[in-house]
C-alpha cells in the first residue's frame, strides 16, 4: 500500500499529478488545494496518498496536508461517496470551510457543490457530524504545520530503517539545535544528531 509519495513533478494538470519517483511516473488524483501548490515541472513533491484498490483497478488520491487524506478517508466510507466525490468535496470548499458545515449541520453549504445532492448532503452529515470533532478544532495554524513536518521526517527516517523512537529522539535534538521547520533540513539534522 503506497501512503506517502516523494519525487518531482514530471507531469501536472488540474486534478491531476505524476510523481517521478527513481524513474517511475505514478498518476495521482488531487484536489484543488494541492494542485494550487504544486511546484514547478522537475520540482520536489511530497504526497500523502491514499491507495484505492477496486478489482480492475488501482488509484492514487494524493494531498498537500495529511489533514485532507485523512478527511477523505472519512468521506469515502460515507455510503454512496466514492472516491471520485470525496475528492469533489475536497476541491469545492475549503477543508475548514468543510468541516463547519458538516459540524453545523449546513446541508445547504455542501450541495452547492457540483454531485453532492440533497440526500447525499444529508448523509455526510448525518454520517460524520460527530466524527470530525477533531478536524473542527485542528486549523491549520503552526501547530499543525510542525506535526505534518517533524510527522514526514519520523516517517522518512523509519523508511530508512530507524525505530521511531530513535527518529523523534532525533529530531528533538536537531529542534533544539535550532533546526528550522523544513523538511530536507530538519531530515538531514535529525539524521546526523542519530549517528552520533
């Protein structure tokens, strides 16, 4: 299951990426969002993605912020909101936008959204009210930034074969150190403060 994708741009079109990874092109479906933030062609890009895997198919759903994966998750196992819709959700409103309206029960706001009809609008709500409390009181403020990144690189060191506990360990040393919240940074820091 592929969950995270890192690599350059090699293709973009709106709704869509491909992601060249050590010379392999994987197509991911995105939302507006993470289109808007997409570097340029042979620039570095980071996804987190959702692996969907039908019996004659298997798709790639990538997001800027784990937030939105995480969200979409929510939504694709809302009955009758595939992962074609979730990700209309996600491109038709703002995440924060979103989650209010679903918290406050404002069915009004979600069908102005192209496919979402009334009882669609109704049945997310119903569905996921009380699921996305969490999501309510999560902005994306630099709380939230400094988990995604230190989340990314913990992430990026296990895939190197480091426990996470040796990761976050790291990584607390390089913060202290006065390591800046960039990924590539923060990684290499983390990973230097390991080895010693």
């Amino acid at each position: 299951m592929i969950s995270l994708l890192r690599g350059k741009v090699a293709e973009k079109q709106a709704g869509k990426v491909t992601v060249d990874v050590g010379g392999v092109g994987y197509e991911v479906s995105i939302p507006v969002e993470t289109y808007s933030r997409l570097g340029e062609l042979g620039g570095d890009v980071s996804l987190h993605v959702h692996t969907h895997v039908r019996e004659n198919a298997l798709s790639l759903y990538g997001f800027h912020k784990r937030r939105d994966k995480e969200l979409f998750e929510k939504f694709i196992d809302v009955g009758g909101v595939g992962p074609r819709l979730a990700l209309t959700l996600l491109s038709g409103l703002s995440t924060q936008v979103l989650v209010t309206a679903i918290c406050a029960g404002d069915s009004k706001t979600l069908i102005r959204i192209p496919g979402v009809g009334k009882k669609t609008g109704q049945r997310i709500i119903l569905e996921l009210k009380d699921k996305l409390a969490a999501f309510a009181s999560d902005g994306d403020g630099p709380g939230e930034r400094t988990v995604a990144v230190e989340e990314d690189v913990v992430s990026a060191l296990t895939n190197l074969g480091c426990s996470p506990e040796a990761a976050r360990r790291g990584i607390r040393v390089a913060r202290r150190k006065g390591a800046p919240l960039e990924f590539e940074t923060l990684f290499r820091l983390a990973m230097a403060s390991m080895k010693r």
